[in-house]
C-alpha cells in the first residue's frame, strides 16, 4: 500500500507555520512473481465525509469506473464512504490520476496485493536445528533440510487430534518442552489405581510402561525423551527446540528397564496396547521404532501385520552398522510388511551418515540422523539445591524427581513432621515446609514417596527429609521413584536434621531447587533420530490429508522425496524426506489439501488466476481468500487521521491472517528509496491491524507507504 500525503498549501499566522494536508494516493509497482503487486483497473477509494453513496457512485459513473465493492461496515463507523473500485477499460495509474481530480475523494490508492511469510520458530535453539532449516551451520550444505518452513506455511489450520506412539525407553512427560504435546488418555482418571477404561491397563493416562506393567512412563535413559522431542516438541514456546509435528500428541510406550534392550516380547506388547488405543477411539497413525536386531522374530510380524490391518504405519530404523541390510537384514525395519517405512541416515551435507545401513530393495528413504538436537530428560541436568534455617546453611542434595522452586527460591517456615505418617503432620504446615524423618516407626517400609506425597496431601510446599544414620547427604541418591508433580524434596543428614530440631521450631527457611531447563536438550547421531523425522510425517500428512488412508500417506511420503546421489542404489526411492512435497506433490506451489478443496482436483497452478481478479491462485491462498469468487481478494480495511492530540496521525488498516507477518514501510519520495519501516512487523491476528505514522500531517514533505508480506 503506498500513500502520498501531499501539502496542499500553507499560510502563515504570527510567525507559526500551518501545514493542511490532502491524502492522495501515488503507486509504483512492486514485482512479485513477475506480476504487479497490485491488482490493474481497480483502486481502493474514501471520500470525504459529506458525500453519500449514491452520489460516489455517480462520480464514479461519471468517469467510466463503478463501486465493485462498498465496505459498508467500515464506512459506517468511519463516517466517510469507502469502497473497491473497478474500471476495466483503465489502468490503475489512470484512475488515480482521474480521482485524484475528483473534488468528492479523500483517498485513492492501488489495490494491492499482500504477500506473506512463515513465521520462523522463536524456539531458542532452533538455528541449531539444521534438519528443519540448513543455513550451512555447523559446515552443512545449505538447503539440506526436510524444508520444514516451507511446508509449515502450506499447513493446514486444524484442532484435530494426531497420535503417534513412541515404543522406546520411556519419556520425560514433565519436560517442559514436551508436556503440552504428550497424549492423554480422556477416559482413565490419573492417580485412582483403577482401569477406568477397561483396557487392561490401570491409570495409563500418558501411556504406559509395559515391561513392568506400569503407568509411570520414566525414561530408563534418554532415548525415548529424544526421539519425542524431534516428533514433537512444543513449537513456539520460547523455548529449546521445535518438533518437525509439533501439533502431534505423543504417546509413550516403555520397553526397556535399562536404556538400551529392549525385549522383542515387550515390542509385541506395546503394539497390542497401541492397537487398543487405536480400537478405543484415537487417532493414533504412526509408530516410532527406533531400534534394530539382527533377529527375524515371527511373533513380531504378525503383530506388525495387525497393526497394518488397523492403518498404523511403523517407522523403523534401518540400523547403525554400515550394513546393506538386502543382504544383512536388520529388524524390525526388513520386514516386507506393506505398512513399514525403513529409515536411513544422512548427514547435514546431504551424505549419508557413515555409520547408516542401507539397501537398495530393503531401505525406503533417507532422513536426518547426524547430530541431531533434540530433549534429554530433566533429570540428567544438574540440580542445585540449597537449605538454610535461621540463615544457617546445611549440606543438602535433591531427591530424584523432585520438584523445583527455580532460581528464586522460597522462605517459609519449617515444622517438625516426624516420619512422614499422615497423623505426623500439624494443620500449620499448610503452605509451609515439612521437616521429616528417613525410615519407619515399625518394621514395614515407608518409602521416600510416601512420605512426600503425605506432604502433598497435608498442603506443604516443600519437604526435607534428614536421614536415621550417619552419613553424607551427598552419597548414593535417594529417589521419588517416577516423575511427576513433586513439590520441592531434599535431603540432609542425620546431623543436620538433629542440628534443626534443636531450634525452636517452626523456624524460618530458604530452601532453593533449581534445575536450567534450557540444559536439557543433546545431540545424538543414528538411524534413531533419523526415524522420528518420518514418524513426524506421516503425523504431518494425517494432519493435512485425513482423509487419506495409510497406504495414501506412506505413497505421499515415499512417493515425493528430494532425489539424493548419495541415496541412489541405496535406498528405493533414491531420495530423502521432503516435509514440503508431502503437501505439494504436483509442485506447483499450492498445498494439495487446498487444491483439491477449491478445485476438486491438482490441475491448477499457482501462477494462474482461476477467477481473473488479478490475485494468483498462490496469492489467494495465502491470503486465505477465494480464488474462485472473484470478489474474494485482500483489500484494505480503511485509512484515517487521527483526531484530538492525535490530529496530525495517519492510520492504515488491513486485516491480517493469523500468523503472517506484515510490515508497514513509508518512504517520502515515489520511487521509494530508500523504503523504511513503520514501527515493527505485525503478526497476523486473524482480524484487522491498524499501522500508525505519528505526526504524519505535521511532515513538510510527501509520504508514501506501502503494505509488504513476503512468501516463505
């Protein structure tokens, strides 16, 4: 959008200078797609305060233009007529100059066309993300990525639930980077210790751990919590990383006690839980296998089998052994079942990873495995812990698991507990801190967890708990046991305990947990990183296609991939994950979904102008309009003065699409140089925006702006 505010005379009274300005419209044509950024033969006109419609209408009339559009709303409340103006038989340049003339006009300008851009990922740790955007860091190729801003700004907007299974080591569900996105199951109530669903499965309200026929989730080692975080960690949050599906829910399922074996009975038994979930109603498309052996198991096959009768597609991992996997199968990702996806490694120069199986019947395509930055589990981050209790300051450690307070801190007042039995704690220790004692006062055991969710129950805000023995309270760990909700639980020693007792309690305490989330993300390298990219896709497909079935959404993927050389005779399909073709197969830069929504089939291109409003069918859908009626485009809302104190403003107003971003620029010459920004870009809300240029009426020269959005 350009507007000349132009001086139309001055005058002078007891030496102080009066500038009234007229607002007129001046356009020069931006390029874009080799296409003016303006729609031709037609404008966008206010006229002043006293002139009517119908008599705009036949000033118009007058000069061969009609009011295609009248903005009726808006000129209500702005008192003044507004409208779209079309002349077919005259350019944009003519019917600016002739309304220019038009003693009735307040304003006329282009048309014009907004283009707009992906938002890139505030995620802090983003730019380290070379699997999503490949800028050449870290000596990368640049483009080298699954082009996951391109294929994010074809998105479809949707609420609609996506699942997917992680069958691996278990999962950090209290990360902060993942626990928006972690599945919950609607129909079981956490903490009741009853299958409220009758699954066979009691409180497996975030998944379950099938090897030791739990509900805690806890990850054994870091694997799984890595794997989760590069399907879906939260998007946008400020925060560490983005996840390729960040809209997807994760669902964990535990298979292994240690970390690393994962017994295959435990496979079989977390794919008979995921199709259960599936039976019971979620939408659950994909599975995450990121694991191999060497070991055909039959059992494991007909599970696989069931699991493609119910439509869920397997990412499996072709494995870390530089194997041809034709010759050396490697399981579960050799398996002929249709609904497999087998995933190789390649690096951040489009290589395939040196330690990556391969095959040229066997393999399907390649994917991101090569330092890949992803979550760890917050235990893994180093926890400071402080206690002082009438500011005197005693050795202490964090329980595993234990809540935190953050760097602040908290003081409140400490009561003696005894053992951590329901009885053993006073009214007062509600919204305090609770003193407890290690052990029991008979013979059965009281664990750590007990004591501190006794705690929890009583309304204490923290506890500390001080061993029956001597010793360091910085020896072996003690442990909560699983993650959770845990209020802030540390340990001290015997002496340090006896030390408190002796003041006359309640006594006044600092007591301080403190772990840097922004410490719990890693790099890790293998066929296992490179799989939950493909996982994240077929969550990605089911998000934009969901109507399709799994056969359509594994073809849409292995079908449109970017040819590699270093993947030819390696893999099937020759090529690596392509986030963008998945939504663009025919690559005519329209996502298929809305291709086939507006048109009913992919014969168009976006270059086109299916309804001759001077928008392209690209333009158009950006823009979120109909590129079919051609009385659906983008148009400004209104421009007006300011009044009051404000009289010498000018404002501009366009509606946004959410999530676009818009800039402003002004220049005060008609070419345009140089264009400067109005204030900061505006990120679409989904309704109208308003630019303000203080002080407009008061400048001594011409302005001209312009509105620009810019394709991703």
């Amino acid at each position: 959008m350009m507007i000349d505010a132009t001086c139309c005379y001055a005058r002078t009274r007891i030496g102080i200078l009066a500038t009234v300005f007229a607002l007129l419209a001046y356009a020069t044509p931006v390029a874009f797609s080799q296409q003016k950024n303006y729609v031709e033969g037609e404008v966008l006109a206010i006229f002043k305060n006293n002139v009517e419609i119908n008599t705009a209408r036949r000033s118009l009339g007058h000069r061969a233009m009609e009011m295609k559009e009248h903005f009726g709303e808006v000129s209500r409340r702005r008192g003044r007529v507004s409208g779209l103006v079309r002349a077919p038989l005259m350019t944009t340049a003519a019917m600016i100059k002739a309304l220019q003339a038009d003693p009735d006009v307040e304003l006329v300008e282009p048309n014009y066309l907004r283009y707009v851009s992906v938002i890139t990922p505030n995620d802090t740790s983003f730019p380290s993300q070379w699997s999503l955007q490949n800028t050449g860091q870290n000596a990368g190729t640049s483009g080298a990525d699954v082009r996951f801003l391109q294929a994010w700004a074809m998105a479809r907007r949707t609420t609609s639930e996506v699942v997917v299974a992680v069958v691996d080591t278990g999962m950090d569900i209290t990360h902060p980077d993942l626990a928006a996105n972690v599945w919950t199951n609607p129909a079981e109530i956490p903490g009741n210790l009853i299958d409220d669903d009758n699954n066979g499965y009691v409180d497996d309200v975030h998944g379950y751990d099938v090897l030791n026929n739990t509900a805690s989730v806890v990850d054994s080692g870091s694997h799984g919590t890595h794997v989760a975080g590069t399907i879906a960690a939260v998007g946008r949050n400020s925060l560490g990383v983005i996840g390729l599906q960040y809209r997807a829910k994760v669902v964990p399922v535990k298979v292994s006690s240690d970390g690393s074996n994962i017994p295959t009975s435990a496979v079989i038994s977390a794919f008979n839980y995921v199709l259960k979930l599936k039976q019971a109603g979620a939408n659950l498309v994909a599975i995450n296998a990121s694991f191999a052996s060497s070991t055909n198991s039959n059992s494991e096959v007909a599970t696989i089998t069931a699991l493609r009768d119910a439509g869920i597609v397997l990412c499996a991992a072709a494995g870390n052994d530089a194997f041809n996997n034709d010759s050396t199968p490697s399981y579960p990702a050799s398996y002929t079942t249709s609904n497999i996806i087998s995933v190789a490694s390649i690096d951040n120069k489009n290589l395939i990873s040196s330690f990556s199986n391969y095959g040229a019947t066997s393999v399907d395509i390649g994917a991101p495995g090569s330092d890949i930055l992803s979550t760890r589990p917050l235990v893994d981050v180093t926890t400071t812990a402080a206690v002082a209790v009438n500011s005197v300051n005693y050795v202490t450690a964090p329980l595993t698991f234990s809540g935190i307070t953050g760097p602040a801190g908290l003081t409140k007042s400490i009561y003696n507990c005894g053992y951590g039995y329901p009885a053993d704690f006073p009214p007062a220790v509600r919204g305090n801190i609770a003193l407890i004692k290690r052990g029991s006062s008979t013979a059965t055991s009281f664990t750590f967890a007990s004591k501190v969710t006794n705690a929890m129950k009583a309304g204490a805000v923290a506890a500390v708990i001080y061993d029956n023995t001597a010793g360091t309270a910085t020896g072996s760990p003690w442990t909560l046991g699983t993650s959770g909700a845990w209020i802030p639980a540390l340990r001290i020693t015997q002496a340090s305990g006896t030390s408190i007792l002796a003041n006359a309690l309640p006594a006044s305490t600092t007591l301080t947990v403190n772990r840097d989330p922004s410490l719990a993300y890693q790099s890790f390298s293998g066929t296992s990183m490179a799989t939950p990219h493909v996982t994240a896709a077929v969550a990605f497909a089911a998000m934009n296609f969901p109507t399709e079935t799994m056969s359509q959404r594994i073809a849409r993927i292995l079908g449109h991939v970017t040819p590699l050389p270093a993947l030819a005779g390696k893999t099937t399909t020759g090529g690596s994950l392509s986030l963008l073709k998945i939504l663009d197969t025919d690559n005519d830069k329209l996502p298929d979904w809305w291709e086939t929504e507006k048109f009913s089939n992919l014969t168009k291109t976006g270059s086109a102008d299916e309804d001759n409003d001077g928008y392209s069918n690209e333009a158009e859908y950006y823009a979120e309009t109909n590129p079919v009626n051609p009385s659906s485009y983008l148009a400004v809302a209104g421009l007006s003065r300011g009044i009051g104190a404000q009289s010498g403003d000018f404002m501009i107003s366009f509606p946004t699409v959410i999530d676009r971003t818009y800039q402003v620029e002004w220049s005060n010459n008609t070419s345009g140089n140089p264009w400067q920004p109005l204030g900061s870009a505006f990120t679409g809300t989904g309704g109208t925006v308003q630019a303000t240029d203080s002080g407009a009426f008061a400048a001594s020269s011409r302005r001209f702006y312009r509105i620009l959005l810019k394709y991703p």
